[in-house]
C-alpha cells in the first residue's frame, strides 16, 4: 500500500474527515458507478443506511447532509460549504433529490435517510447506498470511511484492502526503523526521502506547488477563523473565541517583557489551533491533517514557525508537511487515524506527533532527532478518548487541538536536546496506540456514549 503525502493532506470541508469528507466522498463514488454502468437514467429512488459511528454521532457531524451533497454530484474538495444548508433545505421541503444535479429522484428523508443502531464488521464507520428503479434494485454497495477521509468499498474491506493504490516507491518503509535505516543509507533527511517518494506521482515542481496550496488552505482556515465570532452551530451554543484572543493579542505585541513575550507565543500557538478548529466545527473550507478533528494542530504549529523564525520561507513549508507526513503514514499504516477505530489518540495524538516532526525537520534535527520528536508527541496522547459532548466536533475537540498543538513543540524542543537516542522507539508507541485502541470500549470512540459526552451534561 503506497500512501501520499497528499492522501493526509486534503482540501476538504468540516466537521469531520471520517463523518464528512468519507461519506461525500463514497456517496459521490456511489453516483460516479451509475454513471459509468448507465444506470442514472433508471434511478426511481436512493436508499442511505448509517452504521455503527456514523449513526451515534453522524448528525452532529454532518453525515446525513454530506452523503446527500455526494449523491447530488458534490465533492468535498471542490463544494462550497456556504450551499449545504439552503440545498438541503430544498430538498427537505420539496423531498426531491437532484441525483448528480441532474436527475431528480424523490427522497423523503424520514424513510430513504436510515441511521441504524448496528455496527457492520469491517469498520465502524460504515454506510450502505442502494440505487433503487421503479420495479427493481439497480446497484448497492456498502463504503467505509476508515479516517483522514479515506474510504473503501465492501470488495476492498473484504479483501482487506485499505487502499488500491499499488505504486511503486523508490524508497517505501512501513516502519520508523525502515524509514531511519534508508536515511541513513542513502545520506537524506526525512523530507528528502519523502520527495524522493512523492516524485512516484508528480514531478518535483508538481510537489512542492500542491503542498504550497495546501498550506495557502491551511492559512485561509486560520484567517477566517481569526475574523468570525458567534455562537458554533449544533445547540452546544459554544462561543467561538479564536476573534476575541486574536484581537488582544495584536494589542500586546509591543510588550518587551520577557514572560510576556513567551506567554504571547503560545497565545499565538493556541489562537490559530482554535482558529482552525472552531471553522471545521462550523462546517468551512480546511484540510485534514491528518483529520478533520485534530486538523488544528499541524496548522498552528507551522503557523508558529512561519511567524517567529526569521527568514522562514516555501521550502520550510514543503519540507515541515513531508516530514510530517512520513509520521502520518507510519501511524496509519500500523495502527489508525480514525477515532472511531482507536479514539482520539489516533487523531490528536497522530497529528501531534506529524507536527513534532515536522517542526523538528525544520531545526535541523537528524532523523533519529526527527522520530524521537515524533515519539514524544504521540506517547503523551496514548489512551485519549474520543467523546465528543452531543456528537459534536466542538467539546472537548478545539481546545484539545490548542493544547496538542503546544505539546508538539514542546516534543520538538524536548528531541532537539538529545541526540535522538531515546527508551521508546516510534514504533513501539505507534504499536501500543493500536493496542490500547483494541482494548478501548466502543463507547469511547466516537460515538457520544461515554466519557465527557454523557458527563458533560447535567441531569
């Protein structure tokens, strides 16, 4: 399984990679199959059955709404967030579908949108679409969106497939003691192996062009959750506070004091990881990184290179992703980046520790310096729940990617003092995160049933 640095980093919309982007994603694959079998043309009706994670929290996440953008021909990367609402208001009020915005179908939402409390075997986040004509089943397929948006079909989950993507890399490593061992070897850094591999899709100026898009997305996020404050939509009637700090943050830059200065930076740090988070929450334009709920925390802390290293420039920005993305790889080749598979360690604790290495690269550090800050990051999250109160990717999500966000550069600081020798291997600590995800009880993994979800809330 070859695995992209651009498969971790996609543009897309909030609140949910594996609630959102996965479901638009399989329900515009779903229509893309009609069209190629000829089958548009005979759809009378479309039946959508959640599953397991998707049913418990798909509401709050947007589920429902973004398997309908699919089926209406959107794609998370291309959709404006801003017609999701109206679009669905139509149809709710008119209960007619525009199947891939050209056939309209019926759709009474009580009876063709189905959440079901069962879980299927491949996945939890699983959803199944059947293509129905006037007098027969035309097509159905079962998807499921394994986290960071990624998604399979029932004939790859049964092949054990998680993705089809059999590209031949120069330089492939399923393990941080592969990955290290080629550096070594071949006298690279992280980053320049990860180009090295990437050039297997993309020509050079291809690579560093995309990801440079990629990081104008992720400043776009920032900026816009920078200027917005209100309430977040979903009934949790949380306040956006990324505007408020924002502002008084600007008033204090021309503080001297030493504590201040110190305290002012991980203000800073903080403001953009909230920023990000509180614009995935309402549904806007961001990239995962490596998902959606922890999508503030590579942003904040490249924001924070960006902003405080002199000089800092385009090729920083390319080298911290891939440097990053050579951890998101490792983590969802080994263990998950899906909360509902492992809990939010796989999705804070992944992107904390992308974005220790990634910031590590860009100290200069060695590789073992790089994978010991990688380390760092992700054993300090092991065993962190995913309970989002009211299945929302608000509580305690947004704060939780200010406070990871903080924590990686503190892993990175922590690495660069040591010569990348170090107790725990990467390796290991991506091994136990898989474990200790095993043995988390469903209730635990994104699904509203446990922890602050049922605690947060007084009877």
């Amino acid at each position: 399984m070859a695995i992209s640095v651009f498969d971790l980093f996609k543009i897309g919309v909030g609140p949910s990679s594996s609630h959102t982007v996965g479901p638009m994603r399989a329900a515009y694959d779903f229509v893309a199959e009609l069209r190629e079998q000829d089958l548009l043309e005979r759809v009378a009706g479309v039946e959508v059955a959640l599953y397991g994670s998707l049913s418990a929290t798909g509401i709050g996440h947007g589920t429902d709404l973004a398997v309908i953008m699919g089926l209406m021909g959107e794609r998370p990367d291309k959709i404006d967030p801003s017609i999701i609402n109206p679009c669905i208001e139509e149809l709710q009020e008119a209960q007619t579908l525009m199947l891939d915005n050209r056939y309209a179908i019926p759709f009474v939402w009580q009876r063709d949108m189905r959440l079901l409390d069962e879980s299927l075997p491949h996945h939890p986040n699983a959803m199944r679409l059947i293509a129905h004509g006037h007098k027969e089943e035309l097509y159905r397929n079962t998807y499921y969106s394994v986290g960071g948006g990624f998604v399979i079909d029932e004939a790859q989950a049964q092949a054990g497939e998680l993705d089809t993507d059999s590209t031949t890399l120069p330089f492939d490593f399923n393990s941080a003691e592969q990955l290290l061992a080629l550096c070594k070897k071949h006298d690279f850094t992280i980053s320049q192996l990860m180009l090295e591999n990437e050039k297997a899709w993309r020509s050079e100026a291809e690579i560093r062009s995309e990801l440079w898009r990629i990081w104008e997305a992720m400043k776009d996020c920032v900026d816009a959750g920078l200027h917005q404050g209100g309430i977040l939509p979903g009934g949790l009637n949380v306040k956006r506070r990324a505007k408020a700090l924002h502002e008084r943050l600007l008033a204090m830059e021309d503080s001297q004091s030493l504590i201040a200065s110190t305290f002012s930076a991980m203000d800073w740090v903080n403001v953009f990881a909230l920023a990000v988070n509180e614009e995935n929450a309402a549904g806007g334009r961001m990239v995962t990184a490596p998902t959606n709920g922890a999508a503030g925390i590579i942003p904040a802390v490249l924001h924070y290179y960006m902003k405080f290293q002199p000089g800092a420039d385009e090729k920083d920005v390319v080298d911290f992703l891939l440097a990053a993305g050579a951890v998101g790889i490792l983590c969802k080749k080994n263990a998950s980046i899906s909360g509902a598979e492992v809990g939010c360690q796989g999705e804070v604790g992944s992107a904390c520790a992308m974005a220790a290495a990634g910031l590590a690269e860009l100290m200069f550090g060695t590789p073992a310096q790089v994978e010991n800050a990688a380390e760092i990051g992700l054993e300090h999250n092991l065993g962190l729940t995913c309970d989002p109160v009211g299945g929302l990717v608000q509580v305690p999500c947004i704060e939780r990617n200010a406070i990871a966000s903080v924590k990686a550069i503190n892993a990175a600081l922590m690495a660069m003092r040591g010569d990348g020798e170090h107790f725990i291997s990467l390796d290991k600590v991506i091994r136990t995160m898989r474990d200790t995800g095993a043995d988390m009880q469903e209730k635990y993994k994104e699904t509203s049933k446990g922890g602050l979800a049922v605690n947060a809330i007084e009877c």
